[in-house]
C-alpha cells in the first residue's frame, strides 16, 4: 500500500519569515527563549502582568493575571496611596539533551504599581490568588458623610453677641 502526504516546500520559509518579523517587533521575546544572562535580563524587564482595577460600592478590586507565579514569589504593598505588586516567574527548567523548537513564555522578576484614592482601609486590604488570577481587595473607608446642622434662632453655648455695625464712618 503506498500512502501518499502533501508536503509544501514553502512552509518552513514562511515559518522563519514569521519568526523574523517577531523577533524585529519584540526582540524580548526572542531572547527570552535563550537562557544567556543578557536575555534573561531584557526578557526580565519586558514582562508585566495585565492589570483590572474595578471599583465597587464598598471596596476596589485588583486583579493581576500571574499565571505560573507561586504565593512564595509574589508580593504585595500599600504605602502612602501606592498599591505594589512584584513578583517573579520562573522559566521551566530544561533537561539535558532536549531542543527547545519554540518558547513563547516570558520569565523574570516584575513590577506594577498603581495609585489608589487616600479613603481606603489600609489596615483591611487581602490578597488572594487561585487559577492564575491575583485578586486584591481593598476596602473604601466609611465615606464622611455631609452633616445637616440645625440653625437655631436666640441665645445658644455657641452665640456670639452681635453689635450693630457702625456706619457713621
């Protein structure tokens, strides 16, 4: 029985034409599939995690996406109106012997910075991360609420006796 398959001889050409165009385009992702200091370096300082910062009645809610990123390589802080999340994401260790034909992932430490409104309860925000997805709640403080005072006619602790004004002058 003879089998037969197509094979297109400009397949592979147009596969290192794309890899072209993506290397001259985002040269940090292709460095970040070698394991030489200098990629590990620029491909470090490309990758940042996309951020989501909804707010809600009671709280604003941060979202990270940190795929791969453990809880022991994540940290988060609020200081003086800046939320911070750093981190880093370590590549896949390679064995001996085995040739990497394409590396997409981008490793390395990060960092994202964020200024928040002052009414927030420092002292109550939490982060939690499952599937990936960093989530930070950070709770608005009790809004000040506008006070109706009531203006009273006559005599009170707080009056001021009033002198006609002098208009002589």
């Amino acid at each position: 029985m003879t089998m037969t398959t197509s094979w297109d001889v400009f397949e592979d050409l147009r596969d290192v034409q794309d890899d072209l165009v993506r290397m001259s385009r985002m040269p940090g992702q292709w460095l970040a599939q070698f394991s030489s200091p200098l990629a590990a370096g620029y491909a470090g300082r490309a990758w940042a995690p996309a951020l989501a910062i909804t707010e809600r009645k009671d709280v604003y809610l941060v979202t990270a996406e940190v795929p791969g990123v453990g809880v022991a390589d994540l940290e988060v802080t609020f200081q003086d109106g800046l939320l911070t999340i750093q981190g880093e994401r370590h590549a896949q260790p390679v064995a001996p012997g085995d040739k990497i034909h394409r590396a997409e992932g981008r490793y390395g430490a990060f960092r994202r910075s964020v200024t928040l409104p002052s009414h927030v309860r420092a002292d109550k925000i939490e982060a939690t991360t499952q599937d990936g997805v960093l989530r930070i709640l950070v709770p608005k403080a009790d809004e000040v609420q506008a006070r109706h005072i009531q203006v009273n006619a006559g005599k009170g602790r707080q009056a001021v006796a009033a002198t006609p004004a002098d208009n002589s002058g």
